[in-house]
C-alpha cells in the first residue's frame, strides 16, 4: 500500500537497509529497515531536511506502522511544499 500514487522508495533506504543488515550485527530485513529508520531520525536531528520525512515514512511502512508512513508522508509533503516535484506529490 502506498499514500502517494506512483512513489518509488528513494535509493537512500535501500542503502541503508543494505548497509544495516549486511553488518556483523545485523541480520534479517526487518532488523534492517529497523536501523535504516533510526538513523533516517538521526540524520534528521542532526541535519534536518524535509527529504529525510519521505525515507523516514517509507521505512516505516516497511514495518507496517502505517500510522507512522501517513504522519511522515504527510510532513514530507507540508514542509517539502513546491520543492517537491508534481509527479512526487
């Protein structure tokens, strides 16, 4: 299921995901997307853009909390405002 038609995960989550469970201490996809998601929100504490709310909304539909993607989704979209391409909104 997806809140925005036609939105495709950024290639940073997957990354992310790939770095994580690739790891030592890592195994497993869920584990993964797990990590990918908490170092979406410390990117954001440190450095924070509107960008990161999108990784930050798919990683969280990964693990289905879709409660947490639509909040997210949502932000990327208010604060991203006409930044964001129309094909993306």
């Amino acid at each position: 299921m997806r809140f925005l038609p036609g939105a495709r995960a950024h290639w940073p989550v997957e990354i992310a995901v790939s770095l994580a469970t690739q790891s030592g201490a890592m195994s497993g996809h869920t584990v993964g997307v797990s990590a990918a998601l908490l170092e979406f929100r410390r990117a954001y504490e440190l450095a924070p853009t509107y960008k990161l709310f999108y990784n930050i909304a798919v990683c969280s539909e990964r693990l289905n909390d879709f409660a947490g993607a639509y909040k997210n989704y949502k932000l990327y979209l208010a604060k991203g405002g006409a930044d964001i391409p129309p094909d993306r909104q």
